[in-house]
C-alpha cells in the first residue's frame, strides 16, 4: 500500500504521477524515493543504474519499499539497445535478425525469455518494441531496431513480441508512433519529417500499430517527429491530432501513451521540456519519458510544477491531467497483478537468444573462401553509434574469436584511408574485417574496396543492415551487433 505524504494536494500527486524520470547511480537517491512518497509513480532506468542483475534487483527492491506498484521501465529491446547488459553486449539478438529468421514463434519465445529475465530483476515496463519499418535505407538511428523494411512482417512480429513480452508479466511500450523509420535525421539530434501522404501512412507505418493495439500492447511511445499529412505544425508528441484523434479514437488505442525522452533535441531545442511536457499532456500524451540527459531532482520538481502552473492557468485542462494519471496507475495496478500472478507454464529457455542468432545468420561464401583455422587480424571499422545504441556497449567478433583462434589481434579503424591502415596493421594475417551499415558510410565502402582488392581471401561481417550485395572471400550477415550475433558469426568463420 502507497502513502502519500501529507501536505501533497491532489494536483501534485497527479503532477508526479505522469512523469517517469531517471537518476544516477545503482541505488536510489533520497529524493526520487522522496517523491514516490508524494505521488510518483514510475522510474525510468538507464545503463548507468545497472551493473549487474542482484544489483538490479535490490535497486528495484528498494523502490518497491516505498511503492509496492511503482512501474520501473527501461529501454531494453535487445540487439544493439541493451541496458541488461550495456558492458557484455546483449545475449538476445535484436529486432532485425528476428526478422530475417521470419518465425513468429521464435520473436515471442525470444521476448518471452527477454520478459522473464526483465520481471525476474523486479522490472516491469519496458520501452520496446520498436514497430518501427525500416523503410529509408538512410535511416540514422532505426536501422537493426527494425524487424525490416517490409510492412506485413513487421506488423507480425510485432504483434508477436508484444505477446511474448507480456506473457512474462512485463508491459509492452510499442514505440516510435506513428512510425520513425522513413527518417534520415535522428530525433535526439533535430526534428525529423516524413512526407509520406495519408494513404501511404495507413498502408506502411500504421500497420504494426495496428498489429500491436490488437495484440493487447499495454502502452504506446510517441516519436518526436512531424508528419504534415497528419499535422503540418506540431511533432507527433505534441499533436493532438496524431495522440488523441488518430491513436486514441481512430485506432481504438486505451492503454498508456508514453512520450520519447523529452530531452532530444527534436523538443527541447525547440520547445524546452516543460513547455512540451505540458503540450504532450494536453494532445493525449499520459506519461512524460525524462531521464536519459537530464537525472535530477531540479528537473522533475521543474516538470511538476510546469504541469501544476499550466492546469492553474487554464493552459492544460485539469480533467486531462488527471485522466493521464488514471491510466498511469492502471499499468501500475495491472503490472502489480500480473507479478503476483503465476505465470504460465512454459519451459525456460535461457539460451534462446543465441539460436536465434544462429538461425539469423546470412552467409555467402566466394570463389576465395577457406574457413580460418589461424588467428586472424580483426578491423572493426567503427561508425559514430547512434544515441539510442550508445558507445560503451561492446560489439564486433573479437572477443569470441580470441577464444575460438587464441592469438587473434584487432584492431578499431574510421574516416578515410581505413582500408590502407587496415594493412599495415595487419601484416601477413588474414583480415575479418567487420562493418555496420556499410552503405551509409562512404569511407567504409573505400575501405572494404582497398581491402578486398590488396587481399582476395578478405572475410567481411556486415554487422548492421545488408544493403550492398555480398562481398569478400566469406561475406556473412549478422542483422545486428548484439554479443550473440558475434558469436554465431565467429563460430561460422571456424566451422569447415
């Protein structure tokens, strides 16, 4: 049972209610479990709050302490987006590899197993899936996240990790609505624009949602992006035509709508956060995603009392606040239920992650091709992550193929002249070298162009999406970089 602290009017109680906001740290400040005291509701959690699984459990133990049904979300989609395992690499492949496998029974089991660990670790809200089409090869921060470019298989594993995930008592965040993908501007950076008409809205993004909605998703992330057909002014979070008109009342959408971090430049830069919080609250937004930049108590208090100011002024409807911090503490109450309800029975499958990946695996072998049977030169030719990814989490074969082949030496390349580099370093040792989104990166292609032509039996791993054809003596495509698809590429390079 949750006490609120005497002296906090309802109005800031559901002021509070509506925020999810991080902190630093592996354990909780005083003042965020001061502020579940008084009306907060959810926690967001990031790479830095975990370091490892007990760790994660007491963490969120100690939040259970003063909230037995506080919602604890993270941003977990698996793949390249780990927080689970930000410093390993992640034991599930992500979004895209599920996709190339195509087997809607295995994106649910591989869910599932996600799920159970995330609820086993006293999380109960995560940020995924990604119902994303990855329908711009351009794309800067979608990519792998993807289950892939074409609409009706990523309207069916959506719907079916939705279904796995919660199956393990987790809710569901069916994220970037009304679909991110046909994007060349990453959110967190400027405002991105699709330019899609409305047919072609209904026929290609929508349709995962749909999927989703139909297969019970608990809640649904806005993306920070505009789409003329649906509203010429305001970015989707901020749209009451696109949250209220289009996901609540055409789509029959009733569960929670989460905001992206309102902290990404595509809002703050324009808006600031407390003024787009209030516009999110006011166009259907019912939860204010803030934490990943900014994880301290000045902010929250600041978002409070910007929500509060605009209810007393008249700006933000009071009804519509106190609808939006309804239906937070419904997830709240539905995810209390749902941890104390036994789960059904279905067999643990701990290393599901790493047949899928197996199972994900394109490889092409050439004319040139000869399994490695000694210790390789590894080049990871490394492109600038994305935000959402980070650049602390681990990715590549090395590691594993130190174990497979000891001796095996690598090393990290980029801009121009990479491939010339490559070479020198490499000496008389075969080259693997390991690339992600080749074709949006010109010098990577240079590179792969003067290895490739300097030496024939070059193997090349295409870590993020295929877009090029095969080439190299051994080309294989992992559809991720998570530390299982390293892994099935690293056993494919020794296997006869």
């Amino acid at each position: 049972m949750t006490t609120i602290a005497s002296g906090t009017d309802t109005l800031t109680r559901d002021a509070l209610a509506v925020l999810q906001p991080g902190f630093t740290g592996t354990s909780a400040p005083s003042w965020l479990l001061r502020r579940l005291g008084e009306g907060l509701t959810s926690v967001g959690l990031f790479g830095r709050n975990i370091a490892s699984g007990d760790q994660l459990a007491a963490l969120t133990a100690q939040l259970r302490a003063e909230r037995d049904d506080v919602l604890v979300a993270i941003d977990e989609e698996g793949g390249d987006v780990t927080r689970l395992e930000v410093r390993t690499g992640s034991s599930f492949p992500g979004n895209h590899a599920l996709g190339a496998v195509d087997d809607v029974a295995l994106t649910e089991a591989v869910a599932r197993e996600l799920g159970r660990r995330l609820a086993d670790c006293g999380v109960n809200l995560n940020w995924a899936p990604s119902a994303d089409i990855n329908s711009n090869p351009a794309n800067p921060v979608i990519g792998v996240r993807s289950f892939g470019a074409d609409t009706a298989l990523v309207a069916r594993h959506t719907a079916a990790y939705v279904a796995g995930l919660q199956s393990a008592g987790v809710a569901a965040c069916t994220k970037h609505f009304p679909g991110h993908g046909d994007t060349a501007v990453d959110s967190h950076h400027a405002l991105p624009r699709i330019d899609a008409d409305l047919s072609m809205l209904h026929a290609r993004e929508l349709a995962p949602f749909r999927a989703a909605i139909a297969a019970g998703s608990r809640a649904v992330m806005s993306a920070h992006i505009l789409v003329p057909a649906l509203d010429p002014d305001r970015p989707a979070t901020l749209s009451r035509r696109v949250l209220t008109g289009l996901l609540r009342e055409e789509l029959g959408f009733d569960g929670l709508i989460v905001t992206d971090g309102m902290e990404m430049q595509a809002i703050s830069a324009t808006y600031g956060i407390e003024r787009g919080s209030v516009l999110a609250i006011a166009a259907g937004a019912d939860a204010i995603c803030v934490g990943g930049g900014l994880a301290d108590e000045a902010t929250v208090l600041r978002l409070r009392d910007a929500l509060v100011t605009a209810v007393r002024t008249g700006e933000l409807p009071e009804e519509r606040l106190v609808d939006a911090a309804a239906r937070v503490r419904a997830l709240a109450s539905w995810t209390t239920s749902a941890r104390n309800t036994p789960a059904p029975l279905t067999t643990s499958a701990p290393d599901i992650g790493l047949v899928a990946a197996r199972r994900a695996l394109t490889v092409t072998r050439g004319s040139d091709c000869t399994p490695l049977t000694e210790a390789p030169y590894v080049a990871a030719l490394t492109p600038v992550a994305n935000i959402a990814v980070g650049d602390e989490t681990p990715w590549g074969v090395a590691a594993e193929l130190r174990r497979l082949l000891p001796g095996t030496e690598t090393g990290s390349f980029t801009g121009e002249g990479a491939g010339a580099d490559v070479l020198r370093a490499a000496g008389p040792r075969r080259v693997v070298a390991v690339v992600r989104d080749a074709h949006r990166h010109a010098w990577m292609a240079e590179a792969l162009d003067t290895l490739i032509a300097s030496r024939p039996d070059t193997i090349v791993i295409e870590m993020g999406v295929p877009q090029a054809a095969p080439r190299g003596a051994l080309h294989i495509a992992t559809h991720g970089a998570a530390r299982v698809c390293g892994t099935a590429a690293a056993e494919s390079l020794t296997a006869p």
